[in-house]
C-alpha cells in the first residue's frame, strides 16, 4: 500500500515539473458592432477551437476612425495589437507608416503558409498590393455599394416591386411616386463621399482624383468638380428640396433608417445585408448602384469598402506564425463562404465565390450576387480604385461641405470646389511628409 502511495506521488511530481504548453495569444482589434461585431467574435472562436497553439482574441475598439487612432497611440507606447482592422480610406496611411506595420506577404512566407495572391479577387487584393506587387494588408471584410429597397413600399406606391430603379432618372421617378404614396423618406444613403462620389465616378469611369485616384503617386489631386459630378449634386440637391432625398448624416449613421423601414430607398454597404436580413420585417429587394445612361462607359464597376488586416510590426516570430496560421484559416473556401452570406461582404477568394454559387445561395437569395458581380467587371485605371493620403479628413471635409447643399447655404458647384480646395491642402500635406 505504502509502496502504491509512493508511485502516485512520484508520477503525480513528475507529471507536475512538464510545463504545460502555454497558447500563443494573438490580439485583434477591430470595429465590428452589432450582428457584425457577432460574426467577428464567432470567427475567432472557430479558429481557436480547429487547433490548440494560438489563441485569437477579438477587442472591439470603437469605430474604424477611432480603432486607428487608438492602435496609432498603443504603438507609440509599445503595446500594439498583432492585427488591427483599418478601413480602405486607411491604406494610403498605413502604407507610409513602412515602421509600424509588417507586410502580410513577408507574415504569411515567413510563418510557412501556404500563400498564393492570385487566389484572391484580383479587384480586392490589388487595392491592398503595393507597386512592387507584394500584397501588403490581408483582405478581410471588402464591401462595395449597393442599392437596397423596399419591395412592400415600391408595391404601395404603385410601382413593380421586382424592377428596382436602376438608372438615376429612375430613382428620382421612383421617389415622387413613394412620396405621393405618403413616404416621408423615399431615398437616402449612408458615407456619402463613398457612395455619391467615390463609386459614383468609378461607375461612370471618371477620376475621383488625378494620378489615377493616387494609385499614381502622392502628388495627386482631387477631381470631382466635372460637369457630371456637378449635375449629379444638382440632382441630388434638387432632390433634397422636393423632399425625395433625406439626408440622415454622415459615415453609416443613415444605415438604421433602411431595415427600420423609414426609407425606401438605400445606398450604402454590401456589409449591411447582415442587419437587413436580419432587422427588416418587409420584403426588401437588392440591385446595383444607380447611373447615368447617358454617359459614355457607364456603369463600369464599383470600388472597394470596408476593411482589410494590418500587422502591427515589433511582434515575436511565435506571433507572427499564429497571425499567419489564422489568415491561412480565414482564407479557407468554406470560411470565407460562409462569411459572405451571413454579412453581404465579398468572399476575398475566387474559390468562396465559385464555392457559392454552387450551392445555390444566389439563387435562393436573389441580389445577393450584386457586390461580387460589379467588383470582378474588368477594372480601368480611372475605375481600379481610390487610394490618397489623408483621405480620412478629406472625408470629413466632403461631408462639411455637402452638407451646405442640403442645408440650402451652398449651391452644388460651390461646394464641390470648396470641398477639392481644402482637400487638396490635405493632399498637399500629406506629399511633403511623404516625400521619400
């Protein structure tokens, strides 16, 4: 008995001196909230669940402007995340910032996984690629704009509620009619620099900016005072005065207003269908971004929104293996898949896509094929995409300004120009502290 004893507690001490296999903890930080915000936690669990070396944890840190600047802080102070989520106006500063980020490319060939850019949507990786072609972010959450509508209210109104509005002289028709129908909010969009003016142009094949929207080099200006941007403001403000456009206010504070049911009609982020199909007790119907049939080369294809994965550099070589063993997982058919249907955005690979579309989701869900469809049209170089300096503030000042449209202070033409003088101040800021 005496000698079992001693056995126990030997082995129990030998088992006990083993240091038991400690996780390698990997920290992200992103602005999801919402059903989103649910989809990103979801996505982590998964991956810590499918092995047992890494462990992925997700910290919400507020909207993407205020995520940015808070891992731009904990740099500073040594404590960055391993992964930050930046949205697409971020790029052109996370790319100039060549200390503090490490390049995916470099993470994944360094972490021994399996990486072929090509695997990607050519639309979404060139964005985050640098001239070089090394790809320098990981295409996450990629959205693009779309035109949401209420399917009930269209029929209520008198108009044919699987025939969405697909040119702008039709929305504006489709808006008198749902306000005659008693609508109080027929049309609004939400991140209006990006939806009336980034993917507008692109869509109609016309330069946001020179420099082929920056992808040029940092000596590019802005360029959204042509006549067709002009006319576009006209429409929209004369919209405004006839009560057909509402404007709900800026970024995607509009967003709530559409599956609320208080507006009929939407543009805004393909990333919005999670709430959508989740919030909206309507029939709703989802097209592609309205344009002008009159222009020559229109529609072309939309632009890239939403995020992509940055890796915060100073990290350990343990580190940077998990973060490459967990983009190796979020890469995979079936995860990326599942992703595009739960949240509308783009699945980042052609083999999620083509793994999709055999399932029969778009056919189930029809509309839900819009974003994917408009982003793989072969691209231009005035239709690849937007990627400027400072483009965070020049947002801002869109906003500012376009607001004195719809506030009746400002007429179209005055405030675009005002918009595209402060904003090249930006840009001009931005080439001088870039020059190398």
């Amino acid at each position: 008995m005496r000698f079992n004893t001693l056995a126990v507690a030997s082995a129990l001490a030998a088992t006990l001196s083993i240091p038991a296999h400690a996780q390698t903890e990997i920290q992200w930080w992103h602005a999801m909230s919402g059903p989103l915000g649910e989809w990103v936690t979801d996505l982590a669990k998964q991956y810590n669940e499918s092995q047992k070396e890494y462990k992925v944890v997700p910290a919400y840190k507020g909207t993407y402007d205020e995520s940015m600047t808070a891992a731009i802080a904990a740099y500073r102070s040594g404590n960055a995340p391993h992964i930050l989520q930046v949205f697409e106006v971020g790029t052109a500063t996370m790319m100039a910032s060549k200390n503090a980020i490490k390049p995916v490319g470099d993470v994944m060939k360094e972490g021994g996984a399996k990486f072929d850019q090509k695997a990607y949507i050519s639309a979404v990786a060139g964005y985050y690629t640098a001239p070089n072609g090394q790809m320098l972010s990981f295409p996450f959450n990629s959205s693009t704009t779309i035109f949401y509508y209420n399917k009930d209210a269209f029929k209520a109104a008198g108009l044919d509620p699987d025939k969405a509005p697909t040119t702008w002289p039709e929305v504006v028709a489709a808006a008198a009619k749902l306000k005659a129908s008693g609508h109080k909010c027929p049309f609004t969009t939400s991140w209006m620099s990006w939806t009336q003016l980034e993917s507008f142009s692109a869509w109609h094949n016309t330069l946001f900016a020179t420099q082929n929207n920056g992808f040029g080099g940092t000596n590019a200006r802005l360029a959204f005072n042509s006549p067709l941007h002009q006319r576009h403001f006209e429409n929209l403000a004369n919209m405004a005065k006839q009560g057909l456009f509402v404007y709900k206010g800026r970024g995607n504070v509009p967003d709530a207003a559409f599956p609320a049911g208080e507006c009929a009609m939407f543009t805004g982020s393909s990333g919005l269908y999670a709430r959508v199909s989740k919030d909206a007790k309507f029939a709703y119907g989802i097209s592609t971004l309205p344009y002008y049939p009159d222009v020559q080369g229109a529609p072309q294809n939309t632009v890239i929104g939403g995020a992509s994965l940055w890796v915060m550099a100073g990290k350990k070589p343990a580190e940077y293996k998990g973060v490459a063993d967990f983009f190796n997982f979020l890469s995979k058919p079936d995860v990326q898949s599942a992703s595009h249907k739960r949240t509308g955005y783009l699945p980042i690979t052609t083999a999620a896509y083509e793994l999709t579309d055999k399932s029969g989701f778009y056919k189930e869900k029809p509309g839900t094929d819009v974003a994917v469809t408009q982003m793989i049209r072969k691209t231009t170089d005035k239709s690849r995409g937007i990627r400027l300096g400072n483009f965070v503030q020049i947002r801002t000042i869109i906003d500012e300004e376009t607001e004195q449209i719809w506030s009746g202070k400002k007429q179209p033409k005055e405030a675009l120009d005002a918009a595209i003088q402060r904003g090249n101040e930006q840009l001009e800021r931005f080439q001088k502290a870039n020059k190398g």
